[in-house]
C-alpha cells in the first residue's frame, strides 16, 4: 500500500484531514470506519435509476397515483 503524509486540522469540534486532489472520492457521501488504529473512508456508491424503481412500491399504476389529466387544445400564440 502506497501511503502519504497528510495534514490534519480542526473544522470547529472535528478533526479533519485533506484528501489529495489524485485521491479525491466521487460523490459527496462516505462511510468511515475504524480498523484497529487505521481509518478506513469508502465512498457511497450512487445508486443507478433501476435500483430506485425497484425500490419504489409497485402501486404506481394506481389513479391516485397518476390522476386523469384533461387533454384541452392548445390556446392562441399571440406574435
């Protein structure tokens, strides 16, 4: 494992750490977790479109849930 000295602060009550621009993580979501005395950051991975519907409820046919919508012509554009 490739490591590098980082510098710690202080963000108001948190200790903080600043991540290398080449080792930015993509989202702005992480979990961190301790291993002994390692601090171990992993990145939250965006959940993909499918996965979202797949976790909605499938009453999405329902008319309540997509009430009738009347259908009028469009009005006069005015120039």
């Amino acid at each position: 494992m490739q490591g590098r000295r980082v510098r710690l602060f202080r963000n108001g009550q948190n200790q903080a750490v600043r991540i290398p621009r080449e080792w930015e993580l993509l989202g702005d979501e992480a979990v961190m977790r301790r291993d002994g005395e390692r601090l171990i950051i992993e990145p939250i991975a965006a959940r993909s479109l499918l996965a979202l519907l797949d976790s909605w409820e499938d009453d999405l046919d329902d008319e309540e849930a997509f009430p009738e919508i009347e259908d009028l012509p469009p009005g006069p554009v005015e120039s």
